[in-house]
C-alpha cells in the first residue's frame, strides 16, 4: 500500500510538469502576456542522532535515526492585464515519505496549529496582485501572497530550503523609487505550514512591518 501510494504522488507531480510545460513554452514563444513556471524538487534526507527539533544520541522526541523523502510541487503564473497591473496565481505541494517524525510533533501550544516543515498540502503560493506607475520607475504596489528576499537572503529570506517553504508572507509592500535608490514599506504575517489545512482558514504564524531602502552611492 505504501509503495503504491509512492507512486501515485510521482505520477501526479509528473502530470504537473506535461500538463503545464507546453502552455509555459507556447504563451513565452508568442510574447503572450502569460508567464508561467513548474518547479518539481525531489530530496532524500537521513538523519543520525538528531532530528529536526532534537540533537543528540537519545533525541527525547523521534526516532534516533531517520531516512525520508521529500517532495515538492510548485506551478503557477503571472499575467499582465495591462503593463502596470500583474496578477499571480501559484500553488504549492509539499509532502515527507517514510518519516519517523510523526506529524503531531510540529504542533505549537503557541500558534495553536501545527507548524509543519516538511509538509504542506495544496497550499496558495505566490498568489498577488501589483501595480505600479505607468513605468513602473517610480512606485510600485504588491499584495497578498509573495516571497520577501533582501540582503541576499541575510537580512529577509524565504527559508526554501525547508520543504515547506519557510518564510512565505502575506503581505502588502509599497516600493518607492528614483533611478537606482529605493525604498520599501512592508506589513504581513508568516503563513503557517498546517500540513492540512488551507492557509485562509487559519491565522499567521508572526505579524511584522518594516522597512529596507537601498541608496546608490556609485
């Protein structure tokens, strides 16, 4: 029964990719205002005398050694309705196989929700809509759900690296700008990865505002 549902996941993450890959090509061969994109990542993991919560010989929760796989899904696009206004529609589907970590362990007394790492069904993933100034040189708007990157990852970063995804906001951002200098103003919350459940139907992990400007001194 495991291998069969094994399977059944590698199928459905395929038909993904030869579904969607000829409507990208084509829409990008035309110059359509569609832009797509399909990102289908495979990683086996095994882990000895930790886990992802615990270190040690003994980890006081899971098993002292752990090898798993980990699959993730991401399709989407982006069209332009006019060329200041954008809308994005993503998705993401994120799973663990074979895992001796069970799923109860992500549960947070703190959010009140699990807080997954490796797993994240069916979930909204850069789903936005932006506008700018006719140009796009002078302003621009974005909101809803959207990667936040900065500083080379170092001062914001998405965290991709987790199955899950990590740090993935929904937000609102406004980004003024002059030739080579701006400055953004940003205010969301963390999405929470409820391995079951749509994000909608549930709060954010961590509500944040702030700021990061960039000036070009030469």
């Amino acid at each position: 029964m495991v291998v069969v549902k094994h399977i059944k996941e590698l199928i459905l993450a395929l038909l993904y990719l030869l579904l969607l890959t000829p409507l990208i090509g084509r829409a990008q061969a035309e110059h359509d205002p569609f832009h797509g994109y399909v990102n289908v990542r495979y990683r086996y993991e095994f882990q000895h005398n930790f886990n992802f919560k615990h270190y040690g010989k003994n980890p006081l929760k899971g098993e002292r050694s752990d090898g798993f796989l980990l699959q993730r899904v991401q399709a989407g696009g982006r069209w332009a309705f006019a060329p200041n206004i954008h809308v994005a529609l993503g998705v993401q589907d994120a799973r663990v196989f074979e895992s001796n970590y069970d799923s109860d362990l992500f549960y947070s007394k703190r959010f009140d929700h699990k807080h997954n790492a490796y797993e994240d069904q069916f979930e909204l993933y850069e789903t936005y809509l932006e506008v700018s100034d006719e140009t796009a040189e002078l302003w621009t708007f974005k909101g809803g759900r959207q990667t936040i990157l900065y500083g080379d990852c170092r001062i914001f970063g998405s965290g991709s690296w987790g199955n899950s995804g990590g740090y993935q906001w929904d937000a609102i951002k406004l980004s003024l700008k002059h030739r080579k200098h701006f400055i953004d103003f940003i205010w969301g919350g963390v999405v929470i990865h409820e391995p079951e459940q749509f994000s909608l139907r549930h709060r954010h992990k961590e509500y944040g505002a702030g700021f990061y400007s960039h000036l070009q001194v030469s």
